[in-house]
C-alpha cells in the first residue's frame, strides 16, 4: 500500500523528548536543593536549641530540688549553689552558667536564678539559651 503511513513508529518517547524532561527534572532539582539545604540547616538548630533547652531545664531542676519552697532557704546557701563552665553529663559539649542575683534586704523573698547555656565549642562568648526561676528564700 503506497502512500500511507505506519503509525507504529510513532510510538513511545522519542530522544528529544527524553532530553526535554531530563533538562526539567534538572531544572526542578537545582531549584528544591537550597531549600531541601536550608532545612536541614534549620532542623540542626533546632535539636541544638532542644538540647540546650533540656540541660538548662535540668539544671534550674537540681537548684530547686536543692532550695524546695516549703523549706527554710538561706540566701548564702542559694548563692552558693552560682556555678560557673558546668559541663553536660551527655557530653554534648554545652556548658552552663548558673548565675543568682543578690540577696534581698528583707526576708521572706524571692530570688532570681538564671542559667545561661552556651556551647564551648561553637561560640563560647554567647548563650545558646537562657532560663531563669525564681527561689524562695527565708534568712540570710
């Protein structure tokens, strides 16, 4: 039969389209991967904040533990308990900074404490984060 055509070899993909779609999905990629980058960036961040976050927690935690409300807490006992390059026992490499303001004049009172944590590795210069609590205290 002259003059018609076999449809057959119309089928399937065709080199230039595979090039087409490849250059797209290239195109898409080169796109989604600072974002995909950033995210992860961020997601790192987060567990180190969350991390910092829970060491200073359990650091306020053994302060009050020691100082409870419903006992007779003395400020020198509190101020003694100011601590300074505190290590994490997960050996995460944080540290924590226990400060405690001064003593009242009057009693009873309620003194701040703060814990500043920061990460020695990193930028020992500036907290990663800060917590503070206040503790009763009856007596000087």
């Amino acid at each position: 039969m002259a003059g018609t055509r076999d449809t057959r070899s119309d089928e399937g993909f065709g080199l230039v389209e595979v090039v087409v779609s490849m250059l797209l999905f290239a195109v898409i990629a080169v796109a989604i991967l600072p974002l995909a980058l950033q995210a992860s960036v961020l997601s790192a961040g987060n567990r180190d904040r969350a991390s910092a976050q829970s060491f200073a927690a359990g650091q306020l935690a053994d302060v009050r533990a020691a100082h409870p409300d419903d006992a007779a807490n003395s400020c020198t006992a509190l101020a003694d308990a100011a601590a300074t390059g505190v290590p994490d026992a997960a050996d995460t490499g944080l540290v924590a900074d226990i400060a405690v303001d001064t003593c009242p004049t009057s009693y009873p009172a309620a003194v701040t404490v703060t814990v500043a944590v920061r990460d020695a590795d990193a930028d020992p210069g500036s907290p990663v984060v800060e917590m503070a609590t206040k503790i009763v205290v009856t007596a000087p």
